[in-house]
C-alpha cells in the first residue's frame, strides 16, 4: 500500500508526495485578502475594489499583464510586520502543501528604501524563516530585475553583502523579451565571483537563444526554459551539462505561454532525460500552489508513477541543499511512492 496513490482509481494526492519548490516569489505569495489587509492597516489605496476584484484582474494575458498587477500589489507591503507576515504565510501555506524544502525569490530592488531601510526588510523575513524552520526547510535567493539597468543589479548585489550567509543563490526575473541573460554577463560574474551560485528567468516567453545564453553564462539552474524544446542541440547541452529547469506549468497556462497544459513540454522533455522540476513561481496570483501544479500536470499528462518519481527527486537534486539532505529527502519519496 503505498501513502500516495489509489492505484485502482489511479488517484494521486499530491499534497502528500514530499516535494520541494524551487522557483517561487517570495512576493508572488501575497494573497488577495493579505493584500487587502495590509492595504488598509498602511492606509493605501488601490485600483481594485475588494479582493473579489482583484482575483478578476488575475486573468493575464501576458507576462507584462501579469507584472503590473504583481507590482502593484507588491506596494503595500510598508512594514517590517508585513514582510514578517507575508514570509510566515507563504511558509505555513507550503508546509501544509507537502513542499519539505522551497528556495524562494525576493527581490528588495521593488522595495523603496526610504519607506523602509533594507536591514528592516531583511530581519523580517529570516525572522519568519526562523520561526518555520522546524516546519520547512529553506532557502533564500536574491534576484533582481531585467528591465533595469546592469549597475543597478550591480548595487542591489552590494546592498546584499551583510546577509551573504543567509543567501543560496542570485537570480534575475521579469520580463524577458529584449532583455536577453547574456546583457547582465557583469552582474553573474559578480555573483560567482563573490562565491554564490546563479539562476536565471529564460526560455518563459524568451526564445532557445535566450537559454543558449544562460548556459554561456554558466548557470546552476534556468527558471522556467521552456523555449528549449525547439532546440534539439540545446536540450542535449541541458541534459550533459545537467543544468536543471524549475518549469511553472500553472503559471505557464495563466500567462499563455502555453494554451492548454496538455502542450506543456515538460513530459517530453522529462523523457528525453532532461532535469526538469516542478514548481509554483507566483502561486497568489496565478491560483495554483505546488501540490495544485502537480495535479494539474498529471491531469494533463498523465504522469505514471515512475516519472511522477522522477520529478520528485528532480526536485531534490535540483536543489542547492547539502548532499545528506538530499540523501534523507530521497529516501522519503521513495517510501512515499513505492512502500
Ligand atoms: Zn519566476
């Protein structure tokens, strides 16, 4: 009997699969309600009515669509209680997802500094970080944005430096088209430079050449890289150089990157031995956690239970936690599918 599947109904709680969540948004987290919250509790005002409203304004057409109603929302975040409250939240709401250990995004270059001191922001959420660690493991990423300038990225690299103990990787996000990864060569040097370990946004609404540039830029991880199944050569590359894909399948369907999940590439491109994981990237926003992105794929494609496997321990060895957690996490999926 196996603690997952019914196999005669061939039914799979996924919110019981131990699994992990690689690529999500720390601020892609904040619920509508939280959002209202702590829109009145700040006295800000916003273009929507109440959060019925903005689940309305949830329908994007485009990355871009997406962004402006991500960044609007991100401006009520004002206190360091709201950073506290927004961290623990997500936390919590993973944790009872089944997600054993997630490495999330945050990006304080969004955050205006003269509302509140970056040393502020940065307690608020180790301290909730702090507070779930017996709950859910957890790792930090700082990222920044594509659509602003290198030196930018540059200094939000710096700003950084004294919580360089408390940061996995850097990575960078938003939108893509035009802001090709091989433009922020400087910023990744950086990075490695200062020892971390670099992720990128490529291949989401970008071209293969754009995740051609990522693996140029020597990077650990590509978020997303979807565009890479039009790239025979280019997959090959991902597969010897095992470089792994953190693909968003849910947010992928609300941004129309695809139009249906059943042409979500990442089936195909699990068989043809690619590392490809499965992940939430702003689940607030685009309805779907990690557990809900799991049912939808396997709904779609229907996954059997050695690539549902796979995926699961994709997710473990995608991950930038040390090689005997890796071990342990391995051994509970297994007994999870197959016990
Ligand atoms: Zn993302």
């Amino acid at each position: 009997m196996t603690l997952l599947s019914i196999k005669s109904t061939q039914h799979y709680d996924f919110v019981k699969l131990p699994k992990t969540d690689l690529h999500v948004h720390l601020e892609g987290t904040l619920e509508p309600e939280m959002l209202f919250k702590f829109a009145a509790r700040n006295h800000i005002s916003l273009p929507w009515k109440n959060p019925k409203c903005l689940y309305e304004a949830c329908k994007f057409r485009d990355l871009s669509g997406f962004l402006a109603v991500y960044y609007k929302g991100c401006e009520v975040l004002v206190t360091e209680q709201d950073f506290y409250d927004l961290t623990h939240a997500y936390l919590q709401r993973a944790s009872a997802d089944g997600v054993v250990h997630t490495e999330f995004f945050f990006n304080p270059q969004i955050f205006r500094k003269e509302k509140l001191p970056l040393h502020a922001i940065m307690r608020a959420v180790f301290s909730a970080v702090h507070d779930m660690q017996e709950r859910i493991s957890c790792l930090y990423m700082g990222t920044v944005m594509r659509t602003r300038p290198v030196e930018e990225a540059l200094q939000a690299l710096d700003e950084l430096t004294p919580w360089y103990h408390q940061i996995a990787a850097f990575g960078m996000g938003g939108a893509e088209n035009g802001n090709p990864p091989s433009r922020f060569r400087p910023y990744f040097d950086a990075c490695r430079e200062r020892g971390f370990r670099i992720c990128v946004h490529a291949g989401e609404e970008g071209p293969a050449a754009y995740v051609h540039e990522a693996v140029e830029l020597n990077v650990d991880r590509i978020d997303h890289g979807n565009a890479a199944i039009h790239d025979p050569d280019l997959m090959q590359t991902l597969v010897e150089k095992r470089i792994p894909l953190t693909m968003c399948p849910i947010s992928n369907l609300r941004l129309n990157v695809v139009k249906n999940l059943s042409e979500h590439p990442l089936k195909q491109m699990l068989s043809r031995g690619l590392c490809v994981t499965i992940n939430s990237d702003d689940p607030a926003y685009f309805l779907g956690y990690a557990s809900d992105n799991w049912a939808a794929v396997h709904q779609a494609l229907n996954l059997t239970t050695n690539e549902i496997f796979q995926l699961a321990i994709n997710g473990i060895d995608a991950s930038f936690l040390p090689k005997e957690q890796k071990e342990k996490w391995r051994n509970q999926i297994k007994t999870a599918l197959y016990s």
